[in-house]
C-alpha cells in the first residue's frame, strides 16, 4: 500500500510539479515507510532521508511553509533516534531537526506540537553529547526553556520536564516535575 501512495503521488506531482501540499503529503509516506521498516525491525534510514529531501525541496520553492518546517524537523528527529539505535552519532541530526523547528515556531510561535517536538531534539541532543563525553548543558537548557513553554497549557509537559531532569539527573527536578504533571492531571 505504502509503495503505491508513493508512487501515485510521484504521478500527480509530475502533472503538477509545483503542488508543495502533494511534497509534503509524499513525505509523509516516506516517514509511514520509515515506520513500517522500524515495525518490521529493517533500517528505517533511507526513508528518513527520503521524507527530508523532500521536504528540502518544498523550502527550496516556500521558506515560509511552516509545515514543511515541521515536518522536516520531525523527520531528522526521527532518524536521529533511528541512527542512534544503530550505534551512529545522531547529533547532526538533532541538531539540524532543532533548527527546523524553530523556523517553524519563528512562522508560528504558537504552534505547541513544534514547540514539544523541538523540546524533544534538543534533550536527546543532549543525551547524545552526554554519552559521547560533552557536555549536554546548552541542548538541555534549551529543551527545558521549551517544554517549561508548554508546561502551562499541558499537564504532559511537566512529565516531558520530569524525563529531562532525569536524563540531567537532577533527581530532585524530576520529582518535582513528575509531581505537577500528576496533580495537573487530576484537576483535569
């Protein structure tokens, strides 16, 4: 099913080749790929880097669709996770997918999925460079700055701030954090 949605969109954007919503609509069919392979425990990476060229030449046409941003951002997050489970540096990749985000949120600051995401890119970063020696600091302060963004109109990002302090053992934090993302819940 995945190959034909590929390739029927292939076919509708060689009739329509500046259609950017048909990119990114096929982009997400390479990401769908990619978790497919995942699932079936194949590398996933190639559809990954499938879904961020595409995405790259939809900004190429439109540096202002925010979605494009997103989605690209969530991608390299994604193959981030997918390179370091195969004992590769992901760092680049979070990184870059860091960046994607906030163009997207510099378009759109309110959109709360980006900003979650990139609170996301920013502590696995952090977690690569901590694993490799470095230090995490920046990435996390980062990653801490946006889900504390969150915190206010999402009980779940407490719990997302709670993960994080863990990563940075800061045990204390995290209890704290994990404490607010229960009591939030319950006033729900």
């Amino acid at each position: 099913l995945l190959a034909q949605a590929e390739a029927d969109y292939a076919e509708a954007l060689a009739r329509d080749p500046g259609a950017s919503g048909l990119r990114i609509n096929r982009a997400g069919v390479a990401l769908a790929h990619a978790q497919a392979a995942a699932a079936r425990g194949e590398d996933p990476r190639e559809f990954f880097r499938h879904a961020e060229s595409i995405l790259s030449e939809v900004l190429s046409g439109n540096p202002d669709a925010v979605f494009a941003w997103q989605n690209r951002g969530f991608a390299r997050l994604q193959h981030g996770l997918a390179e370091g489970a195969r004992s590769g540096d992901p760092r680049e990749l979070f990184r870059d997918a860091a960046a994607d985000l906030a163009e997207a949120l510099k378009r759109a600051p309110r959109r709360n999925d980006a900003r979650n995401l990139r609170g996301l890119a920013l502590w696995r970063l952090g977690e690569a460079r901590a694993a490799r020696g470095e230090e995490p600091g920046e990435a996390w302060s980062g990653a801490e700055a946006e889900f504390r963004a969150l915190a206010e109109g999402d009980p779940g990002a407490w719990g997302s701030l709670g993960r994080l302090f863990a990563s940075a053992r800061r045990w204390e934090d995290a209890i704290a954090a994990y404490g607010l993302a229960l009591k939030r819940a319950e006033e729900r």
